[in-house]
C-alpha cells in the first residue's frame, strides 16, 4: 500500500480553532516541507518514503504512548521562496510538533531561523550545510555528517591516495553550491593545491554547457560535483559526448539513486560520497530493519541512500518522542531532543552532545559500477 503526501499550496492566514501542536489524544502530527517536484523531487520523495517507513513501523507496534505517527508534506520546489511561505504556513497552522526531513541549503537557509524563532523542532534536514550545525541552534537536530567533511574526504581520495593534481569543480550558484566549494578550496589549501577550474550552473536548471566547456580547457583529471542530480548527469553525459572523461566525484545531496538512473550507460565510474550506511548490506541490523520497514509501506520501493537517511530521521524522532512519555508537547519533544546523547539505532551509533547537534560523522565513498549498480569503493 502506498501512502499518499498530503501538499498544500496555499498558507494559512490565521491559526485554526482546532491548532494543537500537532499533538492529540490519539495521533502526533509532523510537517515536512521539502521538493515534491523539479529537478530535486526525487529527494524529497525519498526522504519521505524514509520517514513514513519509521512512523508506520511504530504505528503497527502501537505508536507512541498509544497515539499515531502522521507525516503531512508541503512541497516547496527546492525554491526557497516557496519553502518560506509553506513554512510559514505550517507554523501559523500550529498543527504540527515539529518539522522533520527538510530538503536543500538554500531552503534551510531561508526557513531555519523562522523555525528558530518560534522553537519549532528542525529534524534531520537532508544538506550538510555548515550554519546548521552552530552550536546555539538548539531546536535543530542533524543525522549527517556536513559537507565540508564530505570534501575533505573527497580531496583525501583524489589527491593523497591517487596523486590527481589537476581538480576543478562544478557547482550549483547558490549557498549550497559555495558551501561545498569553501569546503573543497579548504582542503586543497591544506595540501598547498589549488582548483584548476571553476564552473556553476543556476539551481532548478540544467545549463551546464559553458561550465563544461570552461572546466574542460583545464584539462583536469578530476571534476567534484556540487549539485543536484539532473544538471549533473547532464555535464557528465555532455562530458562523455566530448570525450573527456576525468574522474567524477559527487555529493551526497546529488540523490544517487536518481543521479544513476538519470545517466544509465554514462555512469559507469562515477563516485559519490555518503553519509549512510550502504543501504543494501542488511549484515547491519538497521538496514535490515529498514528493509522491512520500507517493504510494508510499498512492496515494489527500491532501498537506496536517500529513503534509509529518512528512515533513520524517523527513528531518531521516535527515540525522543518516546523520552517525553505520556506528558507530550512540543516543549517537552524539544527538550528530548535537545537531550539525547549516546542513540544505539540497531547497531548504527549517533551521538550527540553540548554543543554537538549532528550525530553521524563518517563520509562512505560509493561508485557505480559497470552493470550500473552502486557499491562501496574499494581502495
């Protein structure tokens, strides 16, 4: 059985009779507003389906204290105009305990302080965003590890373990984009390198041809990938048309997934770093949990990376949800949050602590492979 998103398109004016913090005698409601739809959907779908897989494997075990988890969506576009007002809707509706799974920097960027300001839990948003993790942001609640770790780890593999000098980048134009360019020119800097070249598309398009002409008179032997999954699969089929064929490097937020079926034949060799666990090694007791979780909610889902990062936000809700008992209220759900510490997730540590709001720390590096899957890469 699939589970329907419920998107509203409009915000409400004033706050209904009925607000309630989105907690009732028999039901706990959470707002996620994220891309249903644009060349980012397929992350905010997956991260949905990965929520909604957490929520209804606690609802078939009798919720928490006896009431039902409930995921409204709303979607935003990936545009952070769009995420404003529906945040903004969502918040004057007080009708949910918090927000949960958003997607993007520039969105977050946007609609973090909004949450901030009316001390609306911010859980598990899909961006390794640097801001996101000051410590002053008590109400916000990290599972990945950030993007600078990401290209610390990418320049590690390119530069020190296969001795590539020649490292440009391709980005989106946006904060998400200069995010991980800061994080990439950061550690080339430490390793006295420097990019060979730069280029940028706008974000929501695919106008990737003067980057790609720009970054292949450089001749670089390795191009790291800041985007989103279809302006990247078109660089790097354009690229192949070209025959230039550097090595691919791509973040986590690219959607691996979508990136792989949106490149078939062309993706082969074509790296991208994680924040998960691989999500198809169900040696790991989560994964394996996950799976099953995933199959109730829709026999015919797919695991990947983005539905396993949202199941594990939905857990994680779920531990601090289950730490408030019976006297639930978005006061006491925050205070939860914000005392988590040491969260065994079925063999899978997050930890938290003073100052610390982000719980997983490692960087996976995954390739897709010649039969067009993805695996860990050796080496």
């Amino acid at each position: 059985m699939k589970f329907k998103a419920v998107i509203a398109l409009f915000a409400f004016v004033t706050a209904p009779a009925w607000a309630n913090e989105g907690v009732t005698d028999s039901t706990i409601s959470f707002a996620q507003v994220a891309a249903l739809e644009g060349p980012a959907s397929a992350l905010g779908t997956g991260m949905q389906l990965g929520i909604r897989a957490a929520f209804e494997e606690a609802n078939r075990a009798g919720g928490v204290a006896g009431r039902t988890l409930v995921l409204e969506t709303f979607d935003d576009g990936y545009e952070p105009e769009k995420s404003v007002e529906q945040v903004r809707s969502v918040l004057n509706a007080n009708a949910h305990i918090g927000l949960i799974g958003p997607v993007g920097t520039p969105t977050t960027l946007a609609t973090q302080p909004l949450a901030t300001s009316a001390n609306m839990p911010f859980i598990g948003p899909f961006t390794g965003a640097g801001f996101l993790r000051a410590p002053e942001l008590e109400n916000v609640v990290n599972i990945r590890a950030s993007y600078e770790a990401e290209t610390e780890r990418w320049i590690k593999y390119l530069a020190d373990e296969r001795g590539l000098t020649k490292i440009a980048i391709l980005y989106q134009d946006d904060g998400f984009g200069r995010a991980g360019l800061a994080g990439v020119n950061k550690a080339l800097e430490s390793r006295g390198m420097e990019l060979v070249a730069e280029g940028f598309y706008a974000r929501n398009t695919t106008a990737v041809k003067s980057a790609l002409l720009d970054i292949r008179r450089s001749e670089a032997d390795a191009v790291v990938m800041v985007g989103a999954y279809k302006p990247v699969a078109e660089f790097i089929r354009l690229s192949r048309q070209l025959s230039f064929n550097p090595v691919f490097m791509n973040i986590s937020f690219v959607g691996t997934d979508a990136l792989k079926a949106e490149l078939g034949a062309d993706g082969e060799g074509v790296i991208i770093s994680q924040v998960v666990p691989y999500p198809m090694d169900t040696s790991i007791p989560l994964v394996a949990a996950y799976h099953e979780a995933l199959a109730a909610v829709d026999a015919e889902a797919t695991p990947g990376f983005v539905s396993l990062e949202g199941y594990i936000t939905g857990r994680l809700a779920i531990e601090a949800l289950n730490k408030t008992g019976d006297a639930l209220t978005r006061d006491s759900f925050l205070t939860a949050l914000k005392s988590l510490s040491d969260v065994d997730m079925d063999g899978i540590k997050l930890t938290f602590g003073a100052g610390d709001n982000q719980g997983m720390d490692d960087v996976f590096m995954t390739v897709i492979s010649a039969d067009g899957n993805v695996v860990p890469l050796e080496g």
